[in-house]
C-alpha cells in the first residue's frame, strides 16, 4: 500500500486571482489557507473602502498592511523571545547542577 506524500499540490485564489497551483508541504496547508484567508480579507476591506482604486493597488495596500502588522509583531515580540530563552537556560543550568 502507497503512503501518503509528505507533500499536497494547492490552488489559491488572492484577490481575485488564482494562483498556478504550487506543491507545499503537507503539514504547512493549514498556514496557506490562513494566509490565503487574510489576503482576501484585507483585499476586500481596501476594495470596499477605496471603490475607485484598481486591483493592484488594493494588492499593494494588503501587501503593506501585512508587512507592517508582520514587522510589529517582530519588534514587540524581541524582549519576550530573549526573556523567554533567558529563562530555559537558567533552568536547564538549575536541573544540570541536581
């Protein structure tokens, strides 16, 4: 009996568009979906907003509204991250020295 690949062949559709299928992994579908989810979120927020802007322009608003939400996610994610890895090694020392 075949297994089951470790990878899937998916089609999106952004904005309007449908993208040429792509293989990705199997595991990461549900993350594709997302995105694909919140692209046409944002792309009908800035359609429904600005009427009179064209599809590429609503792409390139989403597209800016992303990266930024993605870059202050980063930045405010950064103590966190150090604190947190911080702590493991304080603790994996604690359980090194029993």
């Amino acid at each position: 009996m075949a297994g089951v690949s470790d990878t899937l062949s998916i089609t999106l559709k952004l904005g309007g568009r449908i993208l040429p299928p792509m293989t990705i992994k199997r595991e990461d579908e549900e993350v594709y979906r997302n995105a694909e989810k919140l692209i046409n979120q944002r792309f009908s927020y800035y359609a429904n907003t600005y009427p009179q802007l064209g599809s590429e322009m609503y792409l390139t608003m989403m597209a800016l509204d992303i990266a930024v939400q993605l870059k202050s996610a980063e930045s405010s994610q950064g103590p966190l991250t150090d604190t947190i890895k911080q702590l493991v090694g304080e603790i994996e020392a604690s359980l090194e020295q029993k």
